[in-house]
C-alpha cells in the first residue's frame, strides 16, 4: 500500500508493468515462426520427404490453433508468449489424438499455467505432469459424461450458480488419467505415447545454482523468471514518490487556512476559499491562508533516477514510440540491442516449447498407432499445401530447426542501401540470396527469386 495506512492520501499506480508486459507479449506472440528441415547435399527426391516432414509440423499447428480458437481460446503462439513473459515458465501438453466418432488423429498443443501445473524430473526428462483448473459442470459433463448429480456434489457455486469443479489432469510415462474431487472422470488409461507428453521449458539465461545455505526448493523459486525480474521491486518506488507529488497537487485544489478570533472557537460555516464564498468577519477576527506544502528537493531527482533504472532493466522509452526526433540507424540498432536483453529469453523459451513439440508428435506419429492424417496450413514459403502424410514419410529423419523472428523497429532503409551495395561490382561482393537473407533479413527468399524469374520471363516474352 503506497499511503502507508495515512488519511487523504492519493495513490498512484503506474501502467509501465501492463505497458512492458503488452509490448513483450506482443513482440514474442507476433514473431513469424520457421520451421526448417536440414537439406544438407540430399538430392530432390530426399528434399521432398523433408517438405513433407515441415509440411506435417506446420499442418498439426494450424490445425490445433483452429481447435484452440473453436473452443475460444486464444492460439498456440499468443498463449505460450503470455505465460514465457508474464510467468518465466512455458508448460503443456502435447499429443496426438483419435477422435471416437470420425476416427480422424488430429494434434492436441494445449499450453498450462505453470502457476496451476505440477511436474516432476528424472534423469532422463520429464517423470509426470498434473494440471490443476477449475471446469465449469456442463464442460465436465459435456467432456468426461456421467450424470450432473455425480459432479454437483464435489463442486462449489460461484456468483453466477453452476458449480464449478476442481478437476486434476496427471499425465506421465504410461497413463493418463483424471480425478475430479475424490472420483475418477477418466481412470487411469494408456496414452500410446512413448515417453511422457508434456513440456515444461524455464524462461532465462541463469542455470539452477544452489548454493551451500540455501535449500534446493528455495533456489527452484529463483529459476525461471518473468520480464519483471530486474524491475520487480522499482515500480513499488515509483508509485510511492509520483503519489507523494499527486498529493500535494490534490492539497493544492484546497488550501489550509487559519482562522483568528478573540474566543478561538469561532469556524467558517463554508469553505472560505470556495468559488463564489463569502465568510462574514468580525473586527477581531483575522483568516489566513497558509503556505503550500512542498516535497523535497530530491523529489524530482528521485523520480528521474527510478525511471532511469526502470529502463534499463526492461525496454527504451523510444520502444514504445516516444521519439522527439528523427533517429538514425545506429540508433536503431542500439535501440536494438537493448531490445534484445530482454526479449531474447521468452524467445529462446518458446522455440525450445515448439521444438519439442515436434518431437513428441513425431516419436508419437511413428508408433504407427495412427492412420495418415489430412493436413492444410500455410508452409514457410508462404504457400498453402493440403496433403495427406503418412508415417512413413517421418521414418527415419529429425526434428525441424525451430526460430522465431520477432518483429522489432529496424532500420530498413540502410540495410537495403547496404545490400545494394554489396551486390554491385563483377563479380558482386556477395550472393543476392545471402544479402536478402542475411543483410535485409527478408522471409521466403526462395519466393522471392521465384517472382523475379517468373517476372524476367514475362518481360522476354
């Protein structure tokens, strides 16, 4: 509490947490994901099996993010970018699926609170996972079945009357299964999956250090971190100082005053200073108006200096849009590198949460426990595809090279003067693949040449 427990006193409350946080979440969730098998010197028809590999992986996203969004949830990439900034923890579930009534295997992504999910580690990776949530009593019924009797019972009404029900989802090596009160919703079950579908990713650059005083679970609070970890306690600082200055602006709208008369009882019946007031004094009396209360000195420089620490440990100011002038492109890739800092972990976090996810649906697509699946999506090439992929075209390859590009202020103007510079001359200093994919940093390179061919064609003919 800013006011300390003091009368009349104004609060502030800053909005640079929730501005960071939308700025972070919405650099990391906007990054144009790439999903990339390793050509390396195979020949065309090697080349085709790994497209159709990064064919399934971007086939199963789109087609879980189009599950997610039918259910009204927000897709696979903005879900998992809100919890790596806001929770230094990326968590979920990860597995293939057969419908009971198409028989159809589609590709159930589904990203958990690490705030609400439980897990457990052995030397060779994850043990178990649980999610504990609350499901409302029709969505329990409508996804487990049973009679509304069975569930109301072991729920609790909220505001609104339908019970809600804490419901614990336990997943590990083998089993899957359910418990909802004291009673399975779905009794332990074989999952098919070779090892346990779940994925917990920490957010960071620090490694798990335990130090000689400390207990294992009091440095397991340290690991992970959100984008507040630098500034956590700074914002405290700040709304304590800017509400001292707010209220003295609030005690300036209604000044103290002192009143003098011969008896010393005597008080205004209104406030004297009031627009439009009149106070009748008598001879005697005498009213007047005490001086304005001041903060400090130091009040501004304070301010400053909090702001000043703010910045460093989140984002430029200028990130945001508070430019006063023209800025150059050395500017911008400072601008950058400072960006960089804290983005770079989220980042890291999120294509180790999708590499990992490929895995899984590959390891779990091999076991042959499912029939070809019919996939669509956009490739990243940008081209659409509708294929159907059988397993056996996964036999005997890796996992996609995942990144993600977050999209950031650039200075786009000089990387494309420094690119045309770099091809002219003969021989050109540098390949006009590599300037488009290095240097300017354009997507679907390959396309692109495509487009130029097909438009030198047109023009020849």
């Amino acid at each position: 509490d800013v006011a300390g427990g003091a009368p009349n006193f104004e609060k502030y409350l800053s909005n640079g947490p929730a501005a960071f946080l939308e700025k972070m979440v919405s650099w990391v969730s906007g990054a144009a994901l790439k999903l990339q098998m390793e050509y390396g010197q195979g020949v065309q028809a090697e080349r085709e099996v790994l497209n159709d590999a990064e064919r399934f992986f971007y086939g199963c996203f789109q087609s879980n993010d189009e599950r997610l969004e039918r259910r009204l949830e927000l897709p696979l990439q903005d879900q998992a970018a809100w919890h790596s900034c806001a929770r230094g923890w990326v968590t979920g579930r990860c597995c293939l699926v057969k419908d009971p009534l198409t028989g159809e295997t589609y590709a159930d992504i589904t990203p958990w609170d690490p705030l609400h999910t439980s897990w457990g580690v052995g030397s060779r990776g994850l043990l178990w996972i649980c999610r504990h949530t609350k499901r409302t009593l029709s969505l329990v019924v409508d996804e487990y079945g049973g009679d509304e009797g069975r569930w109301r019972s072991t729920g609790e009404a909220d505001t609104g009357g339908e019970p809600e029900l804490e419901v614990y989802d336990w997943w590990d090596g083998t089993v899957n299964a359910v418990v909802i009160g004291k009673d399975f919703a779905k009794p332990p079950t074989e999952h098919g999956s070779p090892r346990t579908p779940g994925i917990v990713v920490p957010v960071g650059n620090r490694p798990l250090v335990v130090r000689s005083q400390r207990t294992l679970r009091s440095a397991l609070a340290d690991y992970g971190e959100s984008v507040f970890r630098s500034n956590r306690n700074l914002y405290d600082k700040l709304n304590f100082a800017m509400s001292v200055r707010l209220t003295l602006a609030a005690l300036a709208r209604s000044r103290a005053y002192t009143l003098t008369s011969p008896d010393g009882a005597k008080l205004p019946e209104t406030n004297p200073y009031a627009p439009g007031a009149a106070t009748p004094l008598a001879t005697d009396d005498k009213l007047e108006l005490l001086p304005l209360l001041e903060s400090g000195r130091d009040n501004e420089a304070l301010v400053q200096f909090i702001l000043g620490e703010i910045q460093r440990g989140s984002i430029p100011f200028p990130a945001y849009g508070e430019l006063g002038l023209a800025i150059s492109g050395y500017a911008i890739k400072l601008l950058l590198q400072a960006i960089d800092s804290p983005l770079s972990p989220p980042v890291k976090a999120m294509q180790s949460f999708y590499r990992q996810a490929c895995a899984l649906l590959k390891d779990q697509y091999l076991t042959n426990q499912f029939g070809p699946m019919e996939l669509s999506g956009m490739d990243r090439n940008r081209k659409w595809f509708h294929a159907t992929i059988t397993p056996d075209r996964l036999q005997g390859i890796g996992i996609p090279r995942v990144s993600l590009e977050a999209r950031v202020p650039e200075d786009d103007l000089g990387k494309m003067q420094l690119a045309q510079m770099a091809r002219e001359g003969d021989p050109p200093y540098l390949p006009d693949i590599y300037l488009r994919d290095t240097i300017s940093g354009l997507p679907d390179t390959d396309l692109i040449q495509d487009q130029l061919n097909e438009q030198e064609a047109g023009r020849l003919l």
